[in-house]
C-alpha cells in the first residue's frame, strides 16, 4: 500500500506548545468550532486559537458549565452539542447553517472517559464508537455546505496513538459479543484516522482536507482524571509524590504541549498540499507496523496501516452513513 505518513520535518519538537505553533499565524475573520473545547487540550485548543484570532464556537453537552470554563477567552462562543444524541447534533449544525457563517476549521476534539462497563446509546450503539466517531461523523456531513463555503477548509479528528492496538471490529462492531473497553477505545480512534483519510479523498477537490492528530498522553484531560492514582503511577503519567510527569519526548504533555499538534493539523501551511494523514508531535507521523506492546516509558503511537488503509476507510464511511439512517 503506498502512503503519504512520511514527517515532513516541521521544525517543531514534541515539546512545542500550541502557542509555538501558532506564531506569526493570523487566523483573524477565521471561524472555528472545537467540540469539547472547554476542557483539557480542547481548552487549550480554543486559547490559543482565538488567541491568535479566530472566532471560535465550542459544543458542549454542557453549555453553562462550558461557558464558564471560556469565560475569559475573546471571541469564544458556547452552543449545547451531545455527540451521542443525533437530536442534538442535527440542532448544532443547523443553527450554525442559519448564521449563513462560513466554516474554515471543524475540530473534532470531544470524547468520553473509558467506561467501566459496556454503554449504548439509544440506538443500541456502544457509546465510544457512537461518541469520538459516529456523532463527529454526523456532524462533518452536516456541516459540509459552511465547509465548503468556508473555500478553504480544515477538519482536524482528534486520534489517539490507541489506534495502534485494535482495527475496526467489522463483525461486532459494538462489543456484544463481550466487552472490552481499551478495544473499543482504540477501535474509535482507529476509526477517526480512517474517517479523515477518506473525508480527504472524498473532499479534497472542493477545498476540504482531513486530519488525524494524536495529541500525546496529557496527564489531567477528562479521559483520564477518573483514572486511580496507583493506575495512573503503572502507567507512568505520575511519580511516587502524585506529581504529574511531563516528558513530551516520550509521548508524556502538558495540555498546551497536547493541543499543538490539534492546531498544527488545522492551521499549518506545511500542510496547505497534503492531507488524509495521521500528525504526532506536531508532524506527520512515520508509518511503523511493528508490533509493540503498551509501556509505561514511551507508549507507541506512530500510525499502522490498518488505521490509513484506503479500503477499510471507505468501508467505515459507508457503513457509518447506514448507521445514521437506524
């Protein structure tokens, strides 16, 4: 299979920040919505990109506790989105369709912590799928007319070096034939890879370019703040004291560190020819199919072809498409 994951060699290290990576970039009369965008690298997110000009509408299941969070960040809005509500996501997207606004940048950042026991939707969908990719699915399709109004668009889906650990389970796509939940975590971080890789070739000639971006381990996202502290010290995201351990080289960031590579995908020129690509540390990850188990020293993220395969990404969309007509 031939692939585009070669780095580009950007510039940047795992240590940049998403202000770094901004620099000397002026976003001003840019819109943007950031799902999840008023906690951990979803805030950091939205920061720094109204930072560096851009308007930007977060969706939140909870609008009030969102605008709370954003209070003090300029030209940010708040409007109620529930990913695993299709409800929901059809009234997001049809108000921001009214505002006749054009869509410069979508990203895809919201996702749900791991849960102790299998969850559906109302749909009878297990709830990580439903979540990081179906509800992200539903709502890129909906807004395509602002995307493409935009002339020049960005849809940034937010991965996870998980990826690595599962394909998409094509015959039993909801677990219910026993529950994993690390399988179905990185099943829908698969899936959001694949997403983009598809979006691209299916976008690109109207302007619209997809990416997947893992943003590294980022001790204290919502993700992983139910995880306990003797978890958390086995995996190596805290020391002996409790005290987080940032070591961006091994993949460990800060939430500014974790945002970078989010805003390098959506607003980098490096990029301006190129997407349906997989971006770690702030560039386009090399491809690496050797299997690697999960440590607590350096956890592997490098893209596999499973996650980019051409074939499997064209099978996902047009299962998700019948998926969203049940």
């Amino acid at each position: 299979m031939t692939h585009k994951q070669h780095p580009l060699g950007s510039g940047f290290t795992a240590a940049a920040t998403a202000d770094d990576v901004l620099s000397g970039i002026d976003l001003s009369g840019k819109n943007v919505i950031v799902t999840g965008g008023h906690a951990g690298i979803g805030l950091e997110t939205t920061r720094a990109l109204a930072r560096a000009g851009a308007a930007v509408t977060v969706g939140a299941r909870d609008p009030d506790r969102a605008a709370r969070a954003v209070a003090d960040i300029e030209r940010t809005e708040v409007a109620r989105l529930d990913l695993i509500d299709p409800a929901s996501v059809d009234a997001f997207a049809r108000r921001w369709l009214e505002t006749g606004r054009p869509l410069h940048i979508l990203i895809n950042c919201a996702g749900m912590p791991l849960p102790a026991e299998r969850m559906v939707d109302a749909r009878g969908f297990e709830a990580q799928f439903a979540t990081n990719h179906l509800g992200h699915f539903q709502l890129t399709l909906a807004l395509l007319p602002a995307l493409r109004a935009a002339g020049s668009a960005r849809v940034v889906n937010v991965s996870s070096g998980a990826q690595r650990f599962s394909d998409i389970h094509w015959d039993d796509l909801h677990f219910e034939n026993g529950y994993d939940a690390g399988q179905a975590y990185a099943q829908s971080k698969t899936a959001v890879v694949l997403f983009a890789v598809e979006l691209d070739r299916r976008w690109n000639g109207e302007g619209i370019r997809g990416y997947a971006a893992h943003p590294g381990v980022v001790v204290g996202t919502s993700l992983n703040s139910s995880t306990g502290f003797e978890s958390k010290r086995q995996m190596g995201l805290i020391d002996e004291a409790g005290r987080p351990i940032i070591d961006p080289e091994h993949g460990k960031k800060t939430p500014q560190q974790g945002a970078s590579t989010i805003v390098f995908a959506a607003t980098s020129p490096l990029l301006a020819e190129i997407g349906g690509v997989y971006l770690k540390d702030n560039d386009i990850s090399r491809l690496d199919d050797e299997p690697k188990p999960m440590s607590a020293v350096e956890p592997p993220a490098d893209i596999m072809s499973h996650a980019i395969d051409p074939q499997s990404a064209k099978r996902l969309w047009e299962l998700s498409e019948r998926l969203l007509e049940t």
